[in-house]
C-alpha cells in the first residue's frame, strides 16, 4: 500500500508560479513511478508528468519549458514546478504513483490550481 498526499495548488495570475508537492508513505519501496495528472472541466485526465525510480522524465508537450518534475528521495517527495503558468493550465491536478510488479495505481486527493487570467 502506498499512501499520497499532494498540496501546493491556488489561484495565481497569469505568468506566474505554483510548485506542487507529492508525499508518499506506506511501500514506497515498491513505487516504480510517480508524476501528475491534470484533469480540467468538460476535459479529459491528461499525464502531465512522470518521473521514474530511475529518474527518467516525462513533459507532455504542451507545458514544456514552463513545468519540471523532480524528486527528493531523502523526503519521499515528488516536485511539480509550475511555471509562467497560463489560464489553459487550470485544472485539478493529482500526484499518482505506480507500484509493485503490477504498476498499481495509487492516487493523491488532488489539489487545484486556477489560473487567472
């Protein structure tokens, strides 16, 4: 079992920042992956980033150069920066990670991060 709890959403201006915090507990041996999903009004969950246990990354497209995952592993921590943030990047944003032989998927809470315009 592993356990998430994502923070660090709000309301920001356009241009502006938000870092998101992802604390894992519980089998956090046994995660392979962790990243950040974003799922929007009337739109569908998209993968926003992901980093592995052997820190490789994943940006999608539409938020790279503005967003950057990282990982403290001293704190069981995942980091999404979010920056030069744009109405667009609103949503509900949820820290995820894959675990076990059969990649579970475990979910944080969510966290929302509005952006204005």
């Amino acid at each position: 079992q592993v356990q998430l709890v994502d923070a660090g959403g709000g309301l920001v201006q356009t241009g502006g920042s938000l870092r998101l915090s992802c604390v894992a507990s519980g089998s956090i041996f046994s995660i392979n992956a962790m990243g950040w999903f974003r799922q929007a009004p009337g739109k569908q969950r998209e993968l926003v980033a992901a980093i592995t246990s052997g820190d490789l990354t994943y940006i999608t497209d539409s938020v790279k150069g503005r967003f950057a995952i990282s990982r403290d592993y001293a704190k069981n921590t995942v980091y999404l920066q979010m920056n030069s943030l744009k109405p667009e990047d609103t949503a509900l944003y949820s820290c995820y990670a894959d675990a076990g032989s059969d990649n579970f998927h475990y979910w944080g809470q969510g966290t929302q991060v509005t952006v204005s315009s």
